[in-house]
C-alpha cells in the first residue's frame, strides 16, 4: 500500500476511545420535575418569603415525627443555637459535644457564650461514646448534644436514662438523621431538642434548611420568638419585641423543595440503605478498610466512610483521594477531629485527647452514596478503592 494511502485509511478509522463514564460526586441531591413546576408557581406567586409553603413544610414534617411541634429554619446550625438558647444556656455553662463532627455542633455552644467539652467517639459507630459522657459531666454541664451519626442513631435509651439521671437537657445534631429510627421510633419523634439539616448534601434538602422538633409546646413560643427578631404578638395583634432574637425564618420557595423531598424521603432512604448493603457486600472481601458500624433497618445511610489502613499504605488521604478523583470518583472527608482545629486548640485541647475521634479524623474517606445511584456506580467505587490499595500497599513490589 502507498504511504498516502495508508495514512488516509489511518485517518479514516474510527479511534478507540475509552468511554470516560461521568464523574461521580460523593453526594447529589434529587430534585424531581413535580418539584421544579411547583417552586416556579411559588416563585410567580407574589409571595416568596415564610408563609403558606413554610406552614405546610412544617404541618407535614409534624405529621412525619408523629405530631410533635417542629418549626423550619434557615439551617441546622441556626435551629441548635437557637435550642441552646431555649434551654436557657449561655455564659459559664458546659455543654458536651462529640469530638468528631461537623463544626456547627462545637461552635453554637461557643456562639451562645458557652464551653464546649468534648468526649470521644466510638470507632465503629462513630457516635458519642456514654461512658465518656459521663466523665465530662461537671457542676457546670448543662446539656448533652449527640449527633447520630451518618444516620445511626445513639443509644437513645441510655442516652435519655443518663440525662434525665444527671438532670441534662439532650440537644440532638440529627443532621444526618432525618428518617433514621431507633428501636423502631423515628429520630425527632421523641427526645427533647431534635435538630435536622437540610443541606444540598443531607438526605433531604430545601437547598439550604433545617427543621427543630420540641418536645414542650410551651417552648416552641421561644423559639419562634428566637427565631425571628424576638417578635411576639399579643391577642390584640399588637406586636412587642421580648428579646434579641436571630433571623432563620426559611422562605416559601425552600420549603416547596422540602416539600417534594419529604413526599419521597422512605424512597430515598430505603435507596440508600440498599446502596450501603451493597458497600458492605462488595467491600467485605477487601478487609483492608475498617467499615463502618452495620446498624439496622433505623439507619438513614446519609454517609458509607470508611477508614483507610494508612498503616499499610504507601500514599497518604490526600493521595487516595486524587487516585479516586482520576478515576471520576469524589470522596469527601466527614470529619477531622473537631478539637484539634485552631479555635479548640486555643481553648487548651491537645493531640491525645480523643484517640478514636483523631484515628477516624486522619483516615475518614466518605465514598459517593445518593439516592440516584445504580450498583453499578457501588462496583465502580469499590473497584477503584481495591485497585489503589493494592497498588499503593507498603509490600507490593
Ligand atoms: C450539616 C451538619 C450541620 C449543619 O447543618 P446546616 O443546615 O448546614 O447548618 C450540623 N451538624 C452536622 C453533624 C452536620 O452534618
């Protein structure tokens, strides 16, 4: 064959290109169509901020906890400060938070004047161990503040018995738990402050959001007063300010996205718990990473992290990750260890404090896990992660 020739059929050939599947976020909210219509009609309504949408969020969120009093907020972290300050809890009071969570926990204690103390975290459930809970109560301890973490929710029976001994208010961090259930009562359907988050990244959103479930009616005044402005109005519809409040009313535009979410949030979180059944089945063979606590049909699944065996690696987290993010997978990290950051070190706390908290704070890896996932994208993820620790391990040649 002729040189021009050759390269012409050269150029003709179809090129063999690797389908590159599309990059996998580590969590992906799910807005449906239903959804979309609905807030455009809110939008073009006339009335956008809290109003219809934020009193119907709130009946059906109610109705979800079994009828509790439950009122919406810009965020979680605004509905715990706000819980603090319902309890009452401000300057030289303690408070005792996990050492291993997302920094809004530690910081609306620090914001409402208090001190945080914190006590370390169980390896395998992450959550708030008890047995140090009780070492750290103090004279000045007020309140015990637990996250169920990932969705697993904590001994809630020992939880409340410990409280209610120690003469403790309990505000949960559901953040994570919203549709979790502990010995089949769902989390915010009991307890005492239940504080939920609805982040892009939660199990459900209202983009950004949080709800606060009231165990004492006569506290849900409070804090609606604390939520906005402080304002009460009297029977003659006269409007007084009581107190300094703070602004975290949620719009009606959010709560028409919440919506739509709570109408699928069983559908949501029973994908979820399907995709971390299959984590759990595929990894098991791959010994090399510590799972996570297995938990039981309560488990909301809002995070599948493992840890890395650093021990028996050669590249370290940040390395794993960039590996995964080569091959189209992200990875977030939830969470370092909280008392190490340099406003908790300030406060005198010190390597060494928290084993458990700093072990899952340097090896923590949160693989992709959202409603919208095949068991495909599980295969692709726990291929990828036996594939870099087998080639990034201390012995392999
Ligand atoms: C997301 C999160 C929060 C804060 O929620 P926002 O709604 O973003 O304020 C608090 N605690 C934990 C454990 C969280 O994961």
């Amino acid at each position: 064959m002729a040189a021009k020739a050759r390269a012409r059929s050269a150029i003709s050939r179809p090129k063999a290109t690797a389908i590159q599947p599309a990059f996998l976020p580590f969590a992906k909210p799910a807005i449906d169509e239903e959804t979309i219509t609905a807030v455009s009609q809110v939008l073009r309504s006339g009335w956008i901020t809290t109003g219809p949408q934020v009193e119907a969020f709130e009946a059906a969120l109610s109705r979800y906890l079994g009828g509790r009093a439950v009122r919406a907020f810009t965020s979680a972290t605004g509905a715990l400060e706000v819980a603090l300050q319902a309890c009452g809890i401000g300057h030289g009071d303690e408070v005792i938070v996990p050492a291993m969570t997302f920094a809004a926990t530690a910081n609306v204690v620090l914001r409402v004047g208090a001190r945080p103390v914190f006590a370390d975290v169980d390896l395998a459930t992450r959550n708030i161990d008890l047995g140090q809970v009780e070492k750290a109560i103090t004279p000045l301890t007020r309140a015990i503040m637990p996250v169920h973490f990932a969705g697993l929710p904590v001994d809630m029976d020992a939880l409340y018995t410990l409280a209610e001994r120690r003469g403790l208010r309990v505000i949960e961090d559901a953040a994570h738990a919203i549709g979790s259930s502990h010995r089949g009562r769902r989390i915010g359907s009991f307890g005492d402050f239940v504080a939920f988050s609805f982040h892009p990244n939660k199990n459900l959103t209202t983009i950004e959001g949080g709800a606060l479930s009231i165990r004492e009616p006569a506290e849900a005044r409070r804090v609606e007063r604390l939520r906005f402005h402080g304002i009460e109005h009297n029977d003659n519809g006269d409007m007084d300010v009581l107190e300094a409040g703070g602004k975290y009313n949620l719009t009606d535009v959010a709560a028409c996205v919440g919506l739509g979410q709570l109408r699928r949030l069983e559908q949501f979180n029973q994908r979820r718990r399907t995709l971390a059944a299959c984590y759990f089945e595929r990894l098991k063979t791959n010994p090399a990473m510590l799972l996570p606590a297995h938990g039981d049909e309560g488990h909301s699944w809002h995070m599948f992290a493992p840890l890395l065996p650093l021990e028996h690696m050669r590249i370290g987290r940040p390395q794993f990750i960039e590996e995964m993010r080569k091959r189209g997978i992200g990875v977030g990290i939830h969470y370092p260890a909280l008392h190490l950051f340099s406003l908790y070190r300030k406060m005198g706390y010190r390597i060494g404090d928290f084993p458990n908290a700093e072990r899952i704070g340097q090896s923590t890896v949160t693989l992709p896990l959202f409603s919208a996932m095949s068991e495909n994208d599980v295969d692709r993820v726990c291929e990828s992660c036996s594939g870099i620790l087998g080639k990034f391990r201390k012995d392999a040649p």
